[in-house]
C-alpha cells in the first residue's frame, strides 16, 4: 500500500525512525518492498535525479508501482530525493510522488528560503510534502555537482526558516555526510546540536538525517578481500545512535551508500567464486536477499521493525 510521506513522519515522530532506500533498478524496488514486509516496516522509497537520468522517471514509476501490486500488505511512500527546482515540479505534476525534497541548501538562506518556498506552494497545492535541507551535509549531493564541506545547522535559522517556508520536515546537517567516508578521527553525530534545532522547532515537527549509511567494516573488509579497493577506514553512522536520534525528532534516515556496498561485495565475491558464470540473474538474486537483509537489520535499529500493522491501522484511522 501507498501512503503519504507526511503521514508515516508523523506516526513516526518521537518514538521510531523510517529508512528512506534510494532505488534505482528493479532488484532494489523488489528488495525493499520485500524488506518491508519481512521486517513488519513501513519504508521510504526514494529516488534522485541520478536514478531517473539512469533509469527513466517513467520507469521507476511503473516498477514501484509494480511491487506496490505484488506487495500489497507493505506500506511504502514515494518520495523524491535531493531534487531541484525542475525535477521538483516534474515528480509534482507526475502525480506519483508524496514527497519532494528540495535541495536549495548550498544557496544562501534568503534564497533557500524562497526556492523552498515556490515548491511548498505547488507541492502544497498538488497534495505533496516537502522536505527542505538547511546546513550542509558534507560529501556529494546528488542535485549540485560540487563536493561540499560540512555547516552544522544553526537551530535559531532553522526555526526562522520552518516558519517563513513552511516545509513539512527539514533535513538537518549534524556531523553526517555523504558516501563511504564519512567520520575521521572519533566518530560522532551532533546530538547535542539535533537538541537544539528540536527544541525551536513546533512540537512534533520532523526531522531529517542525510548521509545515515552505516557503512559496516565487515561489508568493506569482505569487498577489500574480494578485490575490491575501498579505504579500510571508510566509516558510518554508528547505528546505536539511531536509538538516541529518534527521540530528538528525527523521523527519516537517508540511506544509498550501504546499497551500493552490498551491490559492490556481492558481485565481487560472486565472480570470483564463480568466474564461468555469466548470467545476471545469479548475482542478481543473491544482491535482492542480501539488501533485503540489510533493510531487515536497519529496520531494528531504526525502530521500526514490527510497526507495519499499527502504522496502517493509525493511517486509515486518519483518512
Ligand atoms: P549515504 O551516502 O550515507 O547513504 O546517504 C544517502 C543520502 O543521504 C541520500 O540523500
């Protein structure tokens, strides 16, 4: 079933977090709407702009919509990751999406501001929730090109900018960053800082974490072992820290590296245990247990795992 983002944020709020999977081929679409019921979790389906060049808008619409029918106990929401003005109204006029995430974050606040602002208003308009970004996630972000450097979110410019914007949730820069190498030295999230921003915020409002993958040293040391060349000290988020975010208004992680991991060492081990193979589908299915593992796992470190039934229920309750 098809929810709205909104609704699930706010079931969510205070008590558990839902993982938004970026997707970008038909094995993750089926991985995650199998997650989904396996884990007993509501989850976030998300795709950016990269997915769509790649795949085709149109394309990874019917597949979601295409799992929606296979799995039609899972509870899922469409939502558009790391969007720009453009690709923003296209997914509103698409009809598809329920959230939109306008990315305006690496320009200055007054025009954050006013780019979020034009996209609540047509969002709003058509249905849709937006999640704006303030701050600076460090890393690649996938609607601008340059690589960026880490701002924490300053909490009296995020309550101005709730206010003035009126975005649905907002996506806060607290230590993480995107892809593999996220902490150096003591790695840590600004939990403090997440306080902060929550407590100048209105009551229940959502908060958003990019650059939440765990990137799991075990996951690097198999793909290292098995050729691969990633740096032995690459680092994620801890995930017992999920449990200390949730409380503090976090209500949906972003997670696209730790796919890409379990692609990367599935793939790898498979050709080389299996070098007379040639037939896609074998790594292919190997990949769609495996990341529906990780969903499973995630699941239970988000907190919520088991929740699928009462999150439906409290949906259709609302409707
Ligand atoms: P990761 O690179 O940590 O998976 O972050 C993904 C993300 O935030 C997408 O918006």
């Amino acid at each position: 079933m098809l929810v709205s983002t909104l609704a699930l944020l706010k079931v969510a709020y205070g008590r558990f977090i839902i993982g938004a999977y970026n997707v970008q081929n038909m094995e993750q679409v089926l991985a995650v709407f199998r997650g989904s019921l396996a884990a007993r979790a509501p989850v976030i389906v998300a795709t950016v702009p990269f997915a769509r060049d790649y795949a085709g808008a149109r394309m990874l619409q019917a597949m979601v919509r295409a799992a929606d029918e296979m799995y039609p106990e899972a509870v899922a929401a469409m939502h558009l990751d790391h969007g720009d003005e453009a690709h923003c109204l296209d997914a509103i006029q698409s009809g598809f999406y329920h959230s939109v995430m306008i990315d305006a974050s690496h320009l200055p606040f007054e025009e954050n501001i006013s780019m979020t602002r034009r996209i609540v208003e047509r969002a709003h308009a058509a249905g849709l929730a937006v999640e704006a970004e303030l701050g600076v996630v460090a890393g690649q972000e996938a609607s601008h090109s340059a690589s960026t450097r880490l701002a924490l979110t300053d909490p009296d410019q995020a309550a101005e900018f709730v206010a003035r914007t009126d975005c649905d949730s907002l996506a806060v820069a607290i230590g993480t960053s995107h892809g593999a190498y996220k902490f150096q030295g003591e790695q840590r999230l600004h939990l403090d800082r997440l306080a902060e921003i929550q407590a100048r915020l209105p009551q229940g409002f959502p908060l958003v974490l990019h650059g939440a993958s765990s990137v799991p040293s075990d996951e690097v040391a198999r793909i290292n072992a098995a050729g691969g060349k990633l740096n032995p000290n690459a680092r994620g988020v801890d995930p017992a820290d999920f449990a200390r975010a949730w409380p503090l208004g976090v209500a949906k992680i972003n997670i696209h590296t730790d796919a890409h991991l379990v692609w990367y060492r599935v793939h790898r081990e498979h050709f080389r245990d299996h070098p007379e193979n040639f037939d896609f589908r074998h790594p292919g299915s190997i990949f769609m247990e495996e990341f529906e593992k990780l969903i499973i796992t995630r699941s239970e470190q988000l907190g919520c795992a088991g929740k699928l039934d009462e999150v439906r229920e409290k949906i259709y309750a609302a409707n």
